[in-house]
C-alpha cells in the first residue's frame, strides 16, 4: 500500500519510537522499483522508493521533464504498491535531492499529486534560504489545505552539525509551521558517495539530535542518515539505535545492480550474437531484469534486517489500527 502523507508521518514516528530504521533507496527503474517491495514483503518490511531529479528527469520516467517524471514514478509506484502481492507492504514515495531553480515547482507538484513525504537538497542553500524553502512548502500545503510529511536537513556532508544549527534550522521551521516536519537529516560524520570515511560516522551525533529536535518539535522525530553506502552493519545498527528512522541507500545500490548488470552481459556475450538460437531469451530486458535481481533482492533484505526492519510492516499495520 502506498502510504499517503499522514500515514507516512504515522510511520515515520512509529520506526522512532520503536529503535528501528526504514530503508530508503534511490530507485532508477521500474524493474529496481519491484526489487524494493520484493525484497520488502519478503521480511515483512516497509520500505521507502525515493527519487532525486536525475530519476525524475532520466529516460525511465521523465525524459527531461521532472514533472512529467513524478506523475509516471507515482503511477508506476501505486499501480504496483496496491497489487495483493505488496498490499501488506508499507510503502513510502519521497522525494530527495531536487535543488536547482525548479525546486519549488517540482516540490510543490508532488506535494500535490500526493507523494508520501518530501525533502530537498540544501547543500547550495544558506541556512536563510533553506528556512524559507523549507517554510514556504509549508506555507503551499497550509494554503492549498494538502497533507504534507517533510525531512528537512542540514549540511549532510559538511562533516557533524552544531547543535545550535538544528536549532537554527529545525527549530525555527517548526516554530512558523508546526507539525509539517517529520524527519531531520543534520550531518553525523557520513558523506554521499562511495569514498567516504565510514570510520567518521558518529552516532553519539545521532542521539544528541534526535534528542534535540524531539524536544523542539514535543514529539519524536527521527533522524534521516544520509550517505549510509559503505557503513557496515554495527554502524548501521548503533545509528539504528541512537536514534535513526530512515537510511537513504542510493551509491551501493547501484554499484550492486550495474555489477550485476555488467555479469549478466559478460556471461551472456554468446548467446547476444546474432543467430544464436537463444539470442531474444538472453537479449530481452526481462533476462537482464532478472539476473540483476537475483543478485539485487538478497542485499537489500540484508540492509533491511541490518536496520532492524523485518517484521515492522506487521507491526505498523497493529499500531495504526489500536491507535486510530
């Protein structure tokens, strides 16, 4: 089921509060798209599938156009999310790393088509423009009268934010529009890409900003770890548990599925000649598709149970009903 954004807020909130993390994966395709909620419902997982613009304006969906690309991601996304196979699947739409001059048309148009939860890339933002964006998405969905779930973040890779800037950032958003903010993403020491210095990671960084957002916003908000590719699972885990409830996976996954990828051609080159009794099965995306995920499916499973994750879909689905 695709999580609308007030269920999505309901999740968000649950993972918090009960020590574990959602995975969030930068989904290229549509065929890495039903790897995420194979892999979900095989652990009785939720799972986020976000995007960032290179998504929403690549070939797959938008073609140039990243408006376009949000309106065939979503269809894509709910048409499979609501199928019976995954119907028991918590599934998250969100969106990540739009920046440029396009953002708030972008941002707003999936607030308005109704994507689970929204965020931005601030990281060629001062900390007053990443407020007013931040706050003038708030200000559309109050105006527009449209649910809205939001993650707002810091300098994700500028090494270990200050607390006084959660304060500065989260705080005052909070305090002009209270209840829009759901996650917060300030730096703890990882970096985007597959070079980071996992060793910089600092959970201890985790904690003190979960603990500080809760306190300003009077509810919990979990931490969104950003940059989590190369961090090994007790990382994962004390991150987990000092606090974060959602782990975007973006640089990994597609090293995973290009590799794989990248076999597949390799150990097919025969049967890809032309004359080759076989050549449509081997040439065919559908022979490609699923050699990747045989490979692709068994890692994500992995990251989600590395994050506590397995079994929380059951869990959820209980809590929403006794807590409605």
């Amino acid at each position: 089921m695709l999580l609308t954004p007030p269920q999505a807020r309901r999740l968000y909130e649950h993972a918090a509060g009960n020590r574990y993390a959602i995975l969030a994966i930068n989904a290229d395709s549509p065929a890495a798209i039903t790897d995420c909620l194979i892999a979900a419902s095989a652990c009785d997982a939720p799972v986020i599938v976000e995007t960032s613009l290179w998504q929403l304006t690549g070939h797959s969906f938008g073609s140039g156009d990243p408006l376009l690309g949000i309106d065939r991601y979503l269809a894509d996304l709910a048409t499979l999310a609501s199928a019976e196979r995954f119907a028991e699947v918590p599934v998250v739409y969100h969106t990540d790393h739009i920046k440029g001059p396009g953002t708030m048309e972008i941002l707003t148009h999936a607030i308005r088509k109704g994507a689970s939860s929204v965020s931005l890339d601030s990281s060629e933002m001062s900390a007053r423009e990443n407020i007013e964006t931040m706050s003038r998405l708030c200000a559309f969905a109050g105006e527009e009268n449209l649910p809205a779930t939001l993650e707002m973040e810091a300098g994700v890779d500028d090494g270990v934010t200050e607390l006084e800037e959660t304060r500065e950032l989260f705080g005052k958003v909070e305090a002009d529009h209270p209840g829009y903010l759901a996650l917060w993403a300030p730096g703890v020491g990882t970096q985007h890409g597959l070079g980071s210095d996992a060793n910089a990671f600092n959970p201890d960084a985790v904690r003190a900003h979960r603990e500080l957002a809760s306190e300003l916003a009077g509810r919990p908000v979990g931490i969104a770890l950003h940059g989590s590719s190369g961090l090994a699972e007790d990382q994962l885990a004390a991150g987990v548990e000092a606090g974060v409830a959602k782990v975007n996976w973006s640089s990994e996954s597609l090293l995973i599925r290009s590799a794989a990828a990248r076999a597949y051609y390799q150990e097919n080159g025969e049967r890809l000649e032309k004359g080759h009794p076989d050549f449509k099965g081997a040439a065919m995306d559908n022979g490609l598709q699923q050699a990747v995920s045989e490979v692709y499916v068994p890692r994500v499973r992995a990251r989600i149970e590395a994050l506590n994750g397995a079994g929380q879909a059951s869990a959820f689905r209980e809590w929403m009903e006794k807590t409605k």
